[in-house]
C-alpha cells in the first residue's frame, strides 16, 4: 500500500514539474510556398528522438503565404516569412526536462501520388517556444495529375487502324503553386513527357505541352495496336531538381 502511494504521489509531482511547451511546424514546398489547407495539409509527426514515442501530431492548415514575401522580395536575415494565416501546425508537448525531438511531415495529403517525406531533430526545452515562423522543413517535388483518359479506360480501335487517344494532366508545385509558360513559376524551363508502354513493353515517348489553361498541359498518344497501355507522365525542373510523376492506363479492343 505504501508503495502504491509512493508511486502516486511520484506522478502527481512529475505532472505538477511538467511545464507546457509549443512547437510551431510548418511545410514549404521547394522553390514555392507552405503547403496548407488547399492540398491538404501535411500530417506532422513529433518522436522523442531515443525512444520512439509520439509526442505530437497532426495537419497543418492554413493559407499558402504571402506571395510577395516569399516568392519576390528579398529575404533578410530575422525577418519573418509567415503571416498569422500561413498554414502551419502547433504541436503541444508537457516537458519535465530537455527531449531530444524528431519532427517529421508527409504530404501533401490530398495528392498521395505526390507524398513526400522530410524530417529534422531538435531540443526542445521546457516552457521554451518556437513560435512565429517555427521549424520550416521543405518538401521537393512537383503534384503530376492524370486527367484524361481516367484509369482503365476502353477504347475501339477504328477500321483503319490508328486511334489517337488525348492526354492531359495537371502540374502544380507541392503547394498547389500554378505553372504555366513565362508564370511566376515558369513551365517554359520544365521538362514534361509522357512514357508509353503497350502490354508492359515500351513502345514510344511524347512531350507534353501547354494547355491554355494554367497548370494544365496535353499531347496526343497515337495507337496503331490493341492491347493494354499504360501512361506515366513525369514533370522535372533541372534548375530546382523538382520532379514529380503520375499514371494512367487504357485498353484499346
């Protein structure tokens, strides 16, 4: 009985000792701006860094950011790149001495062809904040979407035996940030193609080019055979090392 009163009291006073602390994250998708509520959000995971255990987790919301200050004005040393709507997550931890954190984010969770992981390690000091900007982590990568033709798709090959079959596809940043030829970010640098197999073995590969309509890029697949088809479309930036890919298939009869 007594130990089970020692023990008791031993937790109350841990509890009593444990000071809350917050911990902003945010996501930034590379080259653009935070990945928030429009996409999705990206799920935030908090570990003690030796032990495993979650401290904290999930989904930042919020807005995109300022464009002006992320994107065009130059960045000085201290000044803030967050505005009180820029999406983020508040995680919430009750902190008896220094934890040694691992702080993970996925996403964007609304594109899962696109989920990217990015992590980093910190301290985290009891009644110690980070708020304001807080941890920033950056999420490389471009949101490729198949639009046309839609998974699984069954077409009839006419009686002369060609078929051109449309494909577009939607490309956005991991923000959800618009392309589009001479945009703030500029698909005219961007390499898109389409890659081609017909039951499993390559059979040609076709550049995908502007729409008219932002973020929305086309080409025309031509089919001589039919057989199943398989489209992987790849999006790649060589100036920020953004890349992204999606897939569609299509039976031809």
């Amino acid at each position: 009985m007594r130990n089970l009163i020692a023990w008791c009291l031993l937790l109350f006073s841990t509890a009593a000792l444990a000071t809350e602390t917050r911990l902003v994250v945010r996501a930034r998708a590379r080259d653009g701006k935070f990945i928030g509520t429009s996409m999705g959000g990206v799920r935030v995971v908090l570990r003690d860094a030796q032990t495993g255990e979650v401290l904290a987790s999930g989904v930042t919301a919020g807005s995109t950011g300022n464009t002006q200050t992320l994107m065009k004005q130059p960045q000085a040393r201290g000044a803030a790149l967050a505005d009180e709507a820029s999406a983020k997550f508040t995680a919430t931890v009750d902190l008896v001495e220094p934890r040694w954190v691992t702080v993970e984010v996925s996403g964007p969770l609304a594109q899962r062809q696109a989920l990217a992981t990015s992590s980093t390690q910190l301290w985290m000091i009891p009644g110690k904040h980070v708020e304001g900007d807080g941890v920033i982590l950056e999420l490389p990568g471009f949101v490729v979407d198949v639009l046309a033709p839609s998974a699984h798709t069954f077409l009839q090959l006419t009686g002369d035996k060609k078929l051109t079959v449309p494909l577009r596809a939607n490309l956005v940043l991991m923000c959800g940030c618009p392309t589009e030829p001479k945009g703030l970010w500029d698909s005219s640098r961007y390499e898109l193609q389409a890659t081609v197999k017909l039951n499993g073995k390559a059979l040609t590969q076709v550049p995908l080019k502007y729409a008219g309509k932002t973020s929305t890029f086309e080409a025309e697949v031509p089919v001589q055979q039919k057989g199943a088809y398989e489209v992987t479309v790849t999006a790649f930036d060589p100036a920020t090392g953004n890349a992204g890919v999606d897939h569609t298939t299509f039976v031809v009869e």
